[in-house]
C-alpha cells in the first residue's frame, strides 16, 4: 500500500502538510509525498478535493507462502546451558503451532550441543535441528548467520522466534538480510491475527508510550526477537518424544572473517540479571554510588543479581549492564527488590513479570506500590540494613 498525490487535481492548500504525524509531506507547487512515508492515510482524510489517495504496490521479492510452514526457536546455548529466553520462547512457541496446526521445532548451533536436545523436546519442541562444527564453538555473525540461512533455504520455516539478547538480536538481523525478510525487533506479546492468520508481533514503539503490532503478509519466514523474561518456562515434560535432526555443516572456517581471541568475564553472577531468580535493584533514593554497597550486600546474602534503575546508571553509580528496564534489560525472577525506585513506567516495564515485587521507598504514594506485592515506606538506607541483617540471622539459623 502507497499514498500518492495526483497532481491534476491538488490545489496546494496545504491543508494535509501539518496532519503527517512524520512529516513526510513538502508543498511545492503541488504537494510532494517524500520517501519518509508510511502510508498511514491521515492525509487522505483530510484532502478537500480528494487529490490523494492510496494504491495497491506489488509486493518486490514475494515468496511462494505455501512452501513454508511450521514453527522455529532458536536454542541459545551459553557455557554448555541452554538460556532461559530460548526455554520461554518454547513455551510460546508451543501456544503458536498449535494454534497454526503446524509443528514446533527447536535449532541449534554449536560445538557438542547435541546432549541438550532432549531439554528441548521436553519443553514442547516436536523435532530439534542440530548443527556442530567447531567452526561453530563460539558464535560469529558469519558462522551461525550462514549455517542459520542454509536451514531456512532448505527447511522453510513460516515462523522464527529468537531471543533478544547481544547474540539473538544480531543473529536475526543479519538472517533476515539474507533471506529477504522482515524483522519485528524486541517483541513484548505474541498471537495470531484472527484476519489473516499471520503471526501478531507486539512491540513498544515511541519511547513506549503505544504498543504496536506488526504484521509480515509477504515475506517468509515471520521473524521477530522477543525481549528475556516476558514469558515464562514451561513445565518440562520429560516423557515428551520428538525427533532430532542432524545437519551437517556447510561453514568452513575461511567464512568466518573474525577471530576470537580471548573471552574476558565482565559479567559476573551479581549482574547476570536475565537468568538470576532474585533481583535487588537500586535506584534515586540510595542518593549516592557508595549507598549501593546496601544493595550488593542484600544481594551477596540472597544469592541474588545487583540490578539499577536509569536514573542510577545515568548519575553513574552502575555500569549499563545492571540496568533494568525498557531500554535496560526486561528481566521476571521470582523475586525482585525495588530499593528506592519510585516507578517510572519504563522501568515497571522491564521488571512488572516478576512473580513477588518487594518496594521500598519512603514515598507512600510512589508508582512503584501499585505493582508491588508487598511494600516497606521507608528510608531505603535505613531498611536495607536491617533486612540484610534479618536475613543472615534466618539463613545462620
């Protein structure tokens, strides 16, 4: 679909320049649609004369749909462990296929990872493709786009869902480019347009202030990320049988054009947020990066991740990867501590899954309390001690 403006019958008014929510129209002589376009039609109300209109484009590059079918999730596997935004993503993808009438299945790349595919079938996979090489031991755009693409030319899959982690979110990307689709990033919901029977892909869109959902009609496969910790696990089944798939590689190691050299721990177990079952996280009201000891120290009795608000990462009391939140990380452990966080709504938006939500916060009428489970008003520095306290007292015990 297109907008175009006919210009015989266009009287520059003007009058559909100032209602482009993108400001994709110029007035010339005539009025000018600019490539920035995206065929909204709020122009097309409010032409007086009706000089603009919308048409029907053909579709570039279409694919035979009907070639395509069943449901993909790519199985991230890191230090010998399948990432829990894959076994989520399982979950839902489960949910998909069946409402598709199609089959799930799980892909995964690497170096002795075949061991894991049981895991996979358990949590609702009905086939599992395996992929090693050594050229594949570690990821690289290179080695696991190529082997991703061979899999997709030759299997087509309509639907794959991956992880929006550093990896997933490069994978994908790049797997599109080759194989000519689309890629919804950064999924929040997932479901089936009733219209078309096209997968639903629901994303935050301008600073999260509307959700969006996208559609794919021509292109296969539909691709999209979906953030960590929006779903939760299935329950594995371990008596649940599927079959696995065995692909040889095709990568040879002249494909790949990067080399790794070292591989440094930056991440500890304290900001390892995504996989962590506790979260406490900090935020304005510790007032100072030396308050954050309080944090830590909760955090080392509780066995849990050190997690931040914005506003702690911004005023530099916390590196970037403690950040939670919905230009952080989307996290959902069965505990989270909000310490001196009042709630701003792109943080509850990284955080609102988890099962039990612990506030603190002097301000009894702060946003983070309509989404807590149980709240302390209070001053965070004073509380926190006390609970790290109580807590050693209860785990000497």
């Amino acid at each position: 679909m297109a907008v175009k403006v006919s210009a015989e019958e266009c009287i520059a008014c003007g009058a559909c320049v100032p209602v482009c929510p993108f400001g994709a129209i110029e007035m010339n002589e005539k009025a000018v649609i600019t490539e920035a376009c995206t065929a909204c039609g709020a122009c097309v109300d409010t032409c007086p004369v009706q000089a603009i209109v919308r048409e029907e484009v053909a579709a570039q590059g279409t694919t035979n749909k009907d070639n395509y079918k069943d449901v993909w999730v790519y199985i991230e596997v890191a230090e010998g462990q399948i990432r829990n935004v894959s076994l989520e993503l399982l979950g839902e993808g489960r949910k998909l296929a069946d409402q598709m009438g199609q089959k799930l299945s799980g892909v995964m790349m690497g170096q002795n990872v075949a061991g894991l595919a049981q895991a996979v079938i358990a949590a609702g996979a009905d086939q599992v493709y395996i992929v090693e090489a050594s050229e594949l031991a570690h990821y690289s755009t290179d080695g696991f786009a190529l082997t991703f693409q061979d899999l997709i030319e030759t299997y087509k899959p309509a639907v794959i869902l991956l992880g929006a982690t550093n990896d997933g979110r490069d994978l994908g990307a790049s797997v599109a480019c080759r194989v000519g689709t689309g890629l919804t990033a950064d999924c929040t919901e997932l479901g089936i347009d009733e219209a078309t029977g096209l997968v639903a892909w629901t994303r935050p869109a301008f600073g999260g202030n509307i959700m969006a959902t996208i559609l794919c009609p021509e292109h296969r496969p539909q691709m999209g990320t979906v953030r960590p910790s929006v779903f939760k696990k299935p329950v594995p089944d371990a008596a649940r049988k599927g079959e696995i798939i065995t692909v040889v590689s095709k990568v040879k190691a002249q494909d790949i054009r990067t080399k790794l050299l070292e591989v440094i721990q930056v991440c500890t177990a304290s900001c390892n947020l995504e996989e962590a079952e506790i979260i406490i996280s900090g935020g304005r009201g510790l007032c100072s990066a030396e308050n954050f000891v309080l944090v830590e120290q909760l955090a080392e009795v509780l066995g849990g991740a050190v997690g931040a608000s914005r506003a702690a990462v911004d005023a530099g009391w916390k590196p970037v990867m403690h950040q939670v939140g919905q230009t952080g990380k989307t996290v959902g452990p069965k505990i989270y501590f909000a310490c001196g966080i009042s709630g701003a709504i792109q943080h509850m938006a990284g955080m609102s899954s988890s099962d039990v939500i612990i506030a603190i916060n002097k301000d009894p009428d702060a946003n983070i309390f309509k989404v807590a489970d149980y709240g302390i008003v209070g001053d965070v520095l004073e509380v926190l001690p006390a609970l790290t306290e109580e807590f050693r007292k209860v785990k000497g015990k």
